[in-house]
C-alpha cells in the first residue's frame, strides 16, 4: 500500500476516535465536532481521489496553509 494513502488511512482512523470521544462527553462541542467531520470528509475524499485515479498518474503535493484551523484547539486524548 502507498505510504501516503496509508497515512491519510491512519489519520482517518485517529479522527473517528477523536470523534467517538467528544460524542461521548457529557456536553459534545458542536463545533468540534463540525471541524472534526469537515477534517475528515478531506481526508475521505483524498483517499477515494488517489484510489480512484491511481497514484502513479498523480502527483500529491502536502501544502500547509498558514492560519487554517488555527481557531480549533483540539485538547490531547488521555
């Protein structure tokens, strides 16, 4: 499997427990919750693009746009 397409598996994975844990809570933070989801549909939709379209035609740049989701403070998981 590609390295990459297994990263972006493995963050998926990680948002579903982050938010499992949030529903859990007593008060869930709605928009947390709505950033967590929004997160997460990207990353779905990252994958079935380079599942879809093959890796070897597409080259994935990793960018990082300074100041996006710098509003959302996720608090660490024990």
């Amino acid at each position: 499997m590609d390295q990459f397409l297994k990263s972006l598996t493995t963050r998926s994975q990680l948002l579903d427990v982050e938010l499992a844990a949030e529903r859990r809570r007593e008060k869930p933070d709605g928009e947390r919750l709505m950033a967590l989801k929004r997160i997460k549909r990207q990353i779905l939709a990252q994958i079935d693009y380079l599942r879809r379209e093959g890796r070897e035609r597409v080259e994935v740049r990793a960018t990082r746009r300074p100041g996006r989701f710098t509003d959302l403070a996720l608090p660490r998981l024990r």
